[in-house]
C-alpha cells in the first residue's frame, strides 16, 4: 500500500483487516535469480548484464537495483554503483541498505558533506521507527566509519550521538 507493497505482479494475497501480509508473485524472469548465482559465483560482469535486462521487468524491485549497485561497486565501477542505488532510492526513499552504500561511497571518495547527508537520512528513518537499537548501532558505526576517514566533523557529531543515546539506554535499564 505503500507503492511498493503488494509488488506488480501479485497473483494471491493473504490479508488481515484488509492488509496483505503475504503474497504470492508471478515469476516473470528467472534473471534476478541468475544474477544473483552469477554475483555470488564471482562473475561480476555476467551478474551485472543480468541484472540490467531484469531490472525494466521489475521497475519496482529496489533489491535488484541494491544488487546491482552491489556488483558494480564490487567491480570497481563506482559512478554506475551510484546510479543504481539511486535507482533504489527513487522507488524506496527510506532503503536503509542503498543509503548505506551511499554513505560509505561518499566517505571512501573523500565527500563529508553527502557522507554525513547519508548518515543523516539512516539516522531519521531509525528514530521515526523508534529502533533505538539499531541508532545506537548506526551512530556507533557511522562515528567509526568517518573517524577512519579523517572526517572528524561528522565523526565528533555521531559520537556525541552514540554516547547520549547509549547513556539513556543504560538508565532505562535496556542495555548495560
């Protein structure tokens, strides 16, 4: 309901007061499949090929465009690793996977700016679901990440971050 949920393609749904919980899609091509064993094989350009004449099949299919960003970044294609997790993004703003890549793409090409605008946006979509947790993580992380990288505007800020909230934490008892 969400313009991604129930995907094009639904033959059968389960629902609960209206709301489908499950469902069922027609295959319409086994590419995505075979981009996967091909990535997961090592064979990055196969998977990428496969993954590009997959994706116009499931233009809302954000994991194939995460996959896809994946492979390319792993083949050293960075700028086509970009595109692609956009891809993502346009049709999945709030992918906390495709917003991550981003961050640590931004970080390894020496841009604090949109590594920090990256951090950003995962640390909004943590707290507008209130996954305190997973903020305690991601500021843990993203403080670490921008440490290493010399970026030590942005990492004071997410440290500062980490330690309020773990401070809170432990005087609600949820975490030693």
């Amino acid at each position: 309901q969400n313009g991604i949920w129930p995907p094009a393609g639904t033959i059968h749904q389960v629902t609960a007061d209206g709301v489908p919980l499950c469902v069922v899609v027609e295959q319409v091509s086994y590419d995505g499949h075979n981009a996967m064993k091909l990535m997961n094989n090592g064979d990055l350009a196969g998977a990428i090929g496969k993954f590009q004449s997959y994706i116009p099949l499931a233009p809302k299919c954000y994991y194939a465009a995460d996959k896809l960003g994946e492979a390319y970044l792993r083949a050293g294609q960075a700028q086509e690793a970009i595109n692609a997790f956009n891809k993502s993004l346009e049709i999945f703003p709030n992918n906390v996977y495709a917003l991550n890549y981003m961050m640590n793409i931004s970080i390894n090409m020496g841009d604090g700016a949109n590594a920090d605008f990256y951090a950003e946006r995962i640390s909004a979509i943590y707290t507008e679901q209130k996954d305190r947790m997973r903020l305690l993580q991601h500021y843990g992380q993203a403080a670490n990440q921008l440490s290493q990288a010399g970026m030590n505007g942005p990492a004071q800020k997410f440290a500062t971050k980490y330690n309020a909230l773990l401070a809170e934490l432990q005087a609600e008892g949820r975490i030693e």
